[in-house]
C-alpha cells in the first residue's frame, strides 16, 4: 500500500509540473468547472426599443399633427414599448470547465409607447402588453475561478397582444450577449448580476402598409438574482 501511495503521488508530481499532490489538489479537491449546474432565480428592469414606423398623410401632412414635417412632406410615428420590470428563472449546466449551457425564460409587461420622429413628444399609452422572452445561451469565464463571465445565445420574445396598437400577438428572434458577475455567500448559494442585450428582429405583421418593421432593434436588461447551486 505504501509503494502504491508513493508512485501516486510521484505522478501527481510529475503531471502538476514538478508540483506537490497538495498543490495540484489542495486540501484533496479536484478543480471545480467554471459554471456548475445551478438554477437562477432573479427580477429585472428592462428597456425595449423602437420596432415600427408609421408612415402616413404622404405629400399632405397636417401642419397641427406633431408627427408631421412639412419639409419630409410626410407624417411620422415610431412604436415599440417602454421600459419594465419583470422576474425570470434560470438553469445552467456545465460543458468544459470554463463554459455552461445556460436556458431561461422571463416574463414582464411593458407598456406601449409612441413617439414622434425627433422624440421631442412621447406617449405610454396605458395599453401594457405581456412580454415572454425564452433564451439559450453559452457561459464562458477567461478563468475557471475568476467572478466575471459572458455569454452569446440567442432569445425568442412573444408578445401578446403586439407591441403596436390594434395588432395581434407576434414572435421575434435575434441574438443576445451577457456579461455578469458572481460572488458565493456560502457553497451552495451566489448572487448574480448581469446585464444583458439583446439584437432583435421586429415584425409588422397584422398592421396595415403604413407600418413599416425596423430591420433590427436593441433591448437591455439588467438583472439581480440567486444563483442555487446543486452539489453532488
């Protein structure tokens, strides 16, 4: 058994680069990957941009409408919805030591907002719509073990009714990218703060042809929650 014991550790030695078994493991822990399987329960505040134009009274615009320019000799409105709050969940596994698999799911209820096309008036209608935003995303640290993290993936927003008055429910896609921070208040429980964006693909669908869709728009989101993780 001694004999054993001994060529372990010479090959412990040899594998940590002329390193002591205690130094390669201290305190006989293996390394711990970067993103461990967690779930994530955590509340937002959120910001979605503009997605439609309404384009209309072309060559006779209203001089007492606020949307209209006689110079662009047209009347102009920009829609999409303001910023709100919201809750979500998260569950993350790992896939190398220093990347996770992370999937969520949030949910909040901006409301409806219109503006002119300098901005100088904006409205929020009190016409809030329910906003349901799925996510998958790949976790990576610049080291196993340091607080910062990122993220790519991709979202799927439904909003229901749309974010444009008299419009059904609609779905978009896009991308998204995170950054965030972990801190560990005890071995099983961190919290997580994280700012995420989000490249969209906004749709006219539904709405008439004065309703012109951006071809992308940009949301954030900032976001404080409990990270549970579970140990084997």
């Amino acid at each position: 058994m001694g004999d054993r014991r001994a060529a372990l550790l010479l090959l412990l030695t040899a594998l940590g680069g002329g390193r002591t078994a205690a130094q390669v493991f201290p305190n006989d822990q293996t390394p711990r990957a970067a993103f461990p399987a967690t779930v994530t329960l955590f509340v937002f505040g959120g910001f979605e941009g503009a997605r439609v134009t309404r384009i209309y009274n072309i060559g006779t615009p209203n001089p007492v409408d606020a949307a209209c320019d006689s110079t662009a000799n047209d009347c102009r409105t920009i829609h999409g919805l303001g910023g709100a709050s919201g809750i979500g969940v998260r569950g993350q596994v790992t896939l190398t030591m220093r990347t996770g698999l992370r999937l969520g799911i949030t949910v909040a209820h901006p409301g409806r907002r219109v503006s002119t096309r300098e901005g100088s008036q904006v409205s929020v209608p009190d016409e809030s719509v329910l906003l349901l935003r799925a996510e998958g995303m790949v976790l990576f640290r610049l080291k196993p073990q340091v607080p910062v993290f990122f993220g790519l993936g991709v979202s799927a927003a439904s909003y229901s009714p749309g974010p444009v008055r008299a419009q059904e429910a609609v779905t978009e896609v896009g991308g998204m990218l995170a950054i965030g921070v972990d801190h560990h208040v005890s071995p099983t429980v961190a919290t997580r703060v994280e700012f995420t964006g989000f490249v969209m693909r906004p749709t006219a669908s539904g709405l008439s042809t004065e309703f012109h869709a951006h071809s992308l728009t940009f949301d954030d989101q900032l976001s404080l929650g409990f990270n549970f993780l579970f140990r084997k």
